[in-house]
C-alpha cells in the first residue's frame, strides 16, 4: 500500500497534469535510453573512422616517437570500441521472469531494465568523454592544438 497514493481531496489541474506528465515519462524512459544509445553509435562510429583514419594516413605511427606516444594516440581509439561495446549492450535482450499478473513484479522487472539500460549508456558516455580527452591531450602533446 505505500506505493498508492490515495489523495483527500480532488485533483487540481495542475495536479492532473503532472500526473500525466509522469506518467509519460516512465512510458517513453526506455525509448529515450536507447535513443541515445543509437545516436552514440553512430558518433562513435563515424569518429572512431575518421581518427582511426587521420592516424593511419599521417606519419605520426611511423615517426621514431616512443611507445607511450604512439599508446597516447591510439588509446581514444580503444576508449571509443569499449564506448560503442556499453553502448551495444542496451540493445542485449535477456530471458526474465516476470509475472504480467502482478502489477509489483512489473514495476520491479521495468525499474530493473531502465536501470541497466541508463548504466550501460552512462558507461559508453564516460568512455566517449575519455577519448575525446585523450585526443585533446594527444594533440597538445604533438603541438597540433596550441
């Protein structure tokens, strides 16, 4: 029963709307989540070819520069695959048992997948952040940025 909100009095307006509003909100969460999963595929997609791209063709794998340099430029591209592998897993389907009868297991079973989904999507976000970091740093340390 703490789950149920009974009110005292009739709803407001106001009331109903943000009612509504949240109702909406827990309907489109999922959709959202991997909405945002899609769209950093495809970035990650797109950047990782044209850095992956912009190494191969410059001398910069080929120059006498040390091991750490040449791991300093590739390591966005490593961020990037581990980026696009969370970002993959919000779209992984896995067996669960659920009763549809029950209105708790349902709202345990949907808390469950919105959170593994936000995580896996969190995790690909901070991966995509850190290569675009070590890029920025890359192109400090080779005198390409100032």
């Amino acid at each position: 029963m703490k789950d149920k909100i009974i009110p005292s009095s009739a709803l407001t307006d106001e009331e109903k709307f943000w009612l509504e509003q949240g109702k909406k909100y827990v309907d489109k969460s999922i959709d959202v989540i991997e909405s945002a999963g899609k769209q950093i595929m495809a970035t990650l997609t797109t950047v990782n070819g044209i850095y992956l791209a912009a190494i191969t063709f410059s001398d910069l794998m080929k120059t006498s520069l040390g091991i750490w340099y040449k791991i300093l430029f590739l390591a966005p591209f490593i961020f990037w695959l581990v980026a696009i592998f969370f970002a993959m897993r919000l779209f992984k389907t896995k067996k669960h048992n659920v009763v549809l009868i029950s209105p708790d297991d349902i709202k345990t079973f949907y808390g469950k997948v919105v959170s593994h989904k936000q995580r896996q999507l969190d995790r690909s976000f901070a991966f995509l952040v850190a290569g675009i970091i070590c890029v920025i740093i890359a192109m400090v340390v080779r005198g390409t940025l100032f």
